[in-house]
C-alpha cells in the first residue's frame, strides 16, 4: 500500500478537476480525497498500489482538457488505510 498527497498548481478550480479525479479514480480503484484549497490550488491524497496511485499522480499532471496545470507537488506519506474515495 502506497500514499501520495499532490497539490496541483494553475487554472485548476472551477474546470472539474475535482470531478474529473473522482471519476478517474473509482476507474482505477485507489481510495483517498481531492479538495479545492482557498489558495486556488488543488490538493489531493490517493491510496493504493504503487501502480494505481502512479497512474492518478500522473493524471493530475494533466487534468481535465480545460484545465491548465503548470507544475504539482508530491508528498509520500503513511497509508491510513483509506476506504472510498470522495470530493471534500
């Protein structure tokens, strides 16, 4: 079991990031969150295997079409054994 925190910087509120990382992440089966933070950022935490929380951190890179991501931070934590995922 893998965590990753990620806080990704740019046009990335009011473009359905947050949606859009719900929806890929019951795809791909990792449990965790995704917020919009008052700084215009959003931050994020998927738990995992290494390969399914690889594949959300790299998604985040990206984002939706509409959205403009210019740079993420990534943290590695310690797994809380997170169940679901969900929007905060």
């Amino acid at each position: 079991m893998t965590r990753r925190r990620v806080v990704v910087h740019g046009r990335v509120q009011g473009v359905y990031f947050r949606g859009s990382t719900l929806e890929r992440a019951q795809q791909v089966g990792v449990n965790g969150w995704v917020r919009n933070r008052s700084d215009g950022t959003v931050e994020a935490v998927f738990e995992g295997s290494a390969v399914q929380v690889a594949e959300m951190v790299r998604y985040c890179r990206e984002g939706p079409s509409w959205a403009r991501v210019d740079r993420i931070e990534e943290f590695e934590e310690t797994p809380e054994d997170l169940a679901g995922f969900g929007i905060r």
